[in-house]
C-alpha cells in the first residue's frame, strides 16, 4: 500500500497526520504509534517528516537514559529498537522504507 500513493484513503491518512505534526505520541503504544507515525509521514510528505522528525528528537531526548537507550513501555529492547527506527527512517535501510 505504500506503493499506492493515489488511493484517498492514503491522501486522507496523510492530511491528517500532516495538520497534526506536534502529536509525537504520549499515549498508550506510544513506541509503535512513534514508528507507524514515522512511517506514514516520512513516505507521504518529506517536508512535513522532516519538521515531525525534530520535535521527536525534542521530545525523546527527555526518557533517554545515561547509556542511551529508551526504557519504553515494553522494556528497553523494544523501546530503544522502536525510537530509533522511528528517527533514522529518512536513511532508508530497509527496502520496506523507500519512496
């Protein structure tokens, strides 16, 4: 689907996520909401991903502990894995990231 850039609900997904760029997720499930958010923004609309991207960084640099990893809601492992990957998107590691 992320291929499929056309279709209205993606275009829907995006202006949404886009007219709310402070909600970095504090919530429950906030390391996945972090990612998928990351996700969605970083392959709909750069300039909008870019601009998210630094308030992440903002915010995630208060729960970062002394050796540098996330305790998260699930443990370090997963939450230092997830903040990570939410911040390092726009380098494109993985194929699943590409534009």
């Amino acid at each position: 689907m992320a291929r499929r850039k056309d279709l209205k609900q993606f275009k829907a997904t995006l202006f949404y996520l886009t007219q709310r760029l402070e909600n970095t997720a504090q919530q429950h499930y906030a390391e996945y909401t972090r990612y998928d958010q990351a996700q969605s923004r970083c392959q709909g609309d750069v300039e909008a991903w870019k601009k998210w991207v630094k308030l992440l960084v903002r915010q995630l640099k208060t729960p970062q502990l002394k050796d540098g990893s996330f305790q998260g809601q699930f443990g370090p492992t997963v939450g230092t894995s997830l903040s990570l990957l939410s911040l390092a998107l726009n380098y494109r590691f993985l194929p699943i990231y590409e534009r």
